[in-house]
C-alpha cells in the first residue's frame, strides 16, 4: 500500500537525512508510511490524531495497553528504532521526521528501558496484577537471549527468512551496503547499537523442496538426502523467490538453478539448497566484517534450521568461524524472559544470566578448500539478478 509513497520519498532526495538519523532504509516495512496511509485514507483520522484522540504503537505497545486496560501507552528504544521517525542518537521522536511525515508526536508512546518495569497487568485478566517488565523487539531479543552482549558478536536466526544481528556496541555504525543500524536495547540507562541483515529466503527454501517439488515428505530428510553426495555436483540454487535481501537489495532478482546436467541428482540439488541458506548468510557475514572493521571469530545460532548438522558445518566451512548452537534455540522468548527477570531482580545482574546461556554443539571449520564453491556461488547470484523486466 505505501511503497508509491516511499519511491516518491526516495525522490525529495531524504534518503541520507533519514538513515542518519534512524539508521534505517526508506521502505514501507517500517511504520512510518504506514501510519501516514491511515491518516490519509481513514476518514477524520487525521483531525483527529491532531486532537489527540488517536494513539499509535507496535505490536508490543498494543500488547501492553491492552494487558494493562489501556493505564499505559508505551513502548521500549528497540521497537521505537524501527518506526523511522525515532532518532536512535538522540533517543526521542525526531521532529524534522515528524513533520515530514506528518504525524502528530500525542499519537506517538512514551519510549522507555528494554528492561523495566511499564506497569502491571489488569487484575481481571489472571487474577492478578502481574508485573510486566521485558519489551523487545524479536531480532534483537533474540541477540539478548544468545548473551551476545559485547560488541562484535553476531547470531543468526534460521527461521522462514534469516536474521543476521551484531552487536556494535555503544557506537552507531551506519552501513555502507545497505545493512540496517538499530537500537539492540537499552539497560540499566546504557544503549548497545546493533547492525542487521536480513535474508528473505532462509528454511523457505526447505518448505519449497517439500511442498511445491515434492523433493521429501519432512524437512529433516533434507539433511539425509543432502548427505547421499559428496558435494552439489556443480549445482547453485540461488532463492530469489521474492527478491533477494542484503546485501544486495535486487527487487527484481527470481529464484535460479544452474549447473544441471544429466548427472545431476537429487542429493545434489538438496545439498545445493542447504548450501544457499550458509552462502547467503555468509554474504551478510563478510557485510558486516566490511562495515564494522570487526574481525569475527564466532557465529552463534538459534532458529528451526539450525538443528541441521550438515548446514551448521557448511556455515562454518564458508565462513571460516565456529559455528555455536545453544541448548535452547528458542532465543527470543529467552531474551525476553532474561529483559524481563532483570527488571524485577529475579537475576541480580548480566554475569548471572551468562551463566545460564549453554551451548549445546559447535561446528569448527574442516579445513576443505571452498574457494570455488565462493567463487561460482557469487556467479550465480549475479545471473539471478534484474531478471524480471516491468
């Protein structure tokens, strides 16, 4: 609904002044845009959010008005990070944004700690009044939940899409190729900053093999059928089903496969997917080493794909890192949980925490040579490219 409107953003020439101060790319996935649409196409909503009768929030501010009977309008720095209208330097709404948006600030939440306490829950819901003290949003509740707490750590979560996050510390870096700067929390009165990559095509690619080609009949025989070759026989699956993500932004990139011939099986086009999900990852990787100046020595790893043995040793063979998958993989629920226990005391500080994260396996490189693997992958990235024509 509102990616005409971006592209007419993009062309007041705004693009640099917005990055800057939010660390974001004018896109409609951010909330700006789309909290300008229902102002302009509701009827009356823009009179009255001028009158201060309209209130706007994310996913957690409505969760947190509705559990607390509408006694609390907020939200936390990470999720107001990624409105674009929130300046991640200056920690409030920016004024200059609000005006070229058009957005009344009364609309806008009160923007507290990622780690506090907002209010209680409404008795009637559970009996109870419950403290409610943990707000994040998911990416970066997840390098929460990960312990990835010191600038330079990285974790990538392997759900339908993957979501690569680092931590950058007390400093905004502002990407060079196109990777989103962000607000990873604020605790304890202290901000850490974070770069993030993401990658539209993650586990999807498996979902595609089971359900679309009938490749297997469940997602871990991927694994077993990928590990029936020795390698991808010359075969590159590039996953471009709806464009491909950073580092590279081609809106009008389609999926590919190339290198097929009559000995093709398979195991080979298996292994060439479980391939493409630890070479895109591994794009975003050697982004972030670019923009940072971080020299990486470690990945950790949550999210359903990262129970693939096979995957987890590709990512570490084409990136050259340990590979570090926890115990508990559902890390954003536990970043969460951690946010939330620190606010109320039930962990006395961050060295308590770290002591509860646990890895359960890490994949260190193997030392095969995967220079051409890099090199032919890369090829096949830039024949996916521009292929569809307006």
């Amino acid at each position: 609904r509102t990616a005409g409107y971006c592209e007419e953003l993009k062309s007041r020439n705004v693009m640099d002044m917005i990055q800057q101060k939010t660390g974001l790319l004018i896109d409609a996935y951010f909330s700006g845009s789309k909290i300008r649409w229902i102002l302009d196409h509701v009827d009356g909503a823009q009179e009255r959010a001028e009158k201060g009768e309209l209130a706007f929030g994310t996913v957690d501010t409505w969760l947190l008005w509705k559990l607390t009977e509408g006694a609390v309008h907020a939200t936390d720095v990470s999720n107001a990070s990624r409105t674009m209208l929130y300046n991640i330097h200056q920690l409030d709404w920016d004024d200059e944004l609000l005006e070229l948006f058009n957005i009344p600030k009364s609309m806008l939440p009160e923007v507290k700690q990622s780690s506090e306490l907002y209010g209680h829950t409404a008795k009637e819901h559970f009996g109870a009044e419950i403290p409610i003290a943990g707000i994040a949003g998911d990416q970066q509740s997840a390098l929460f939940g990960q312990m990835c707490i010191e600038p330079g750590m990285v974790k990538n979560t392997y759900g339908t899409g993957c979501f690569m996050v680092m931590n950058t510390g007390s400093e905004v870096i502002k990407s060079n190729h196109k990777l989103l700067s962000t607000i990873a929390w604020q605790v304890n009165g202290k901000v850490q900053y974070a770069l993030e990559g993401s990658i539209f095509i993650g586990g999807a690619i498996v979902q595609w093999l089971r359900d679309n080609v009938h490749f297997v009949e469940t997602s871990p025989e991927v694994e077993a059928l990928a590990k029936t070759v020795e390698d991808n026989g010359g075969v590159y699956f590039v996953p471009g089903f709806v464009g491909l993500g950073a580092p590279h932004w081609d809106q009008y990139s389609t999926g590919l496969m190339i290198g097929l011939t009559r000995g093709t099986q398979k195991g080979h086009i298996a292994r060439a997917a479980l391939e493409a999900l630890a070479l895109q990852s591994m794009d975003v990787i050697n982004t972030m080493a670019l923009d940072s100046g971080i020299d990486l020595k470690e990945l950790r790893v949550d999210g359903g794909a990262s129970a693939n043995n096979l995957l987890m040793q590709i990512q570490s063979d084409v990136t050259g890192l340990d590979i570090v998958r926890p115990e508990i993989v559902e890390t954003t629920a536990q970043g969460a949980a951690f946010l939330a226990g620190l606010a109320v005391g039930y962990w006395k500080d961050m060295d308590e925490i770290k002591a509860i994260w646990k890895a359960d396996k890490k994949f260190s490189p193997s030392g095969k040579d995967v220079e051409k693997l890099k090199h032919n992958w890369a090829r096949a990235v830039e024949r996916a490219k521009a292929w569809v024509e307006e």
